[in-house]
C-alpha cells in the first residue's frame, strides 16, 4: 500500500494507527509470546520488522489473524 503523507505528523499518526509490537499483538489475540512466535514460524503470520526481542506487525494482518481464530471457535 502506497500513500504519499504531507508531514512528518501525519505519517508518524499512520505508524501509530497501522503497527503494533509483539504485546499489543498478544492482547489483541489474547495469546502469549511463544505463540506469536510460533505463528511467525509457521509462516502464519509475517513481521514487519524484527528487533532481538520484538516484531512489528501490521495491524490488519493481526485483526485477520483474530478474525480466523474467531470462525474456528
């Protein structure tokens, strides 16, 4: 996805609406680290970006990784 932004705030305010680190992840999903962990393995779910001790996700993929995890509950 391409989008121009015509301030510094205003791509900064699209990181801040649009990514999230590995424990916002976690609350979303209501699952712990390894599991997150385990979904990034499994090529189930994709980082972003990955520190030593965090990933970054988009938060679409991880909204659509909560919306399976509901249609199989």
């Amino acid at each position: 996805m391409y989008k121009s932004f015509e301030t510094k705030d205003d791509f900064l305010n699209f990181l801040s609406d649009n990514i999230l680190n590995t424990n916002e992840a976690c609350e979303i999903l209501g699952c712990k680290r390894q599991n997150i962990a385990d979904l990034v393995e499994r090529h189930k779910l994709t980082a972003v970006k990955t520190f030593p001790r965090d990933r970054i996700f988009l938060k679409d993929d991880i909204l659509e990784r909560l919306k399976l995890k509901k249609q199989r509950d």
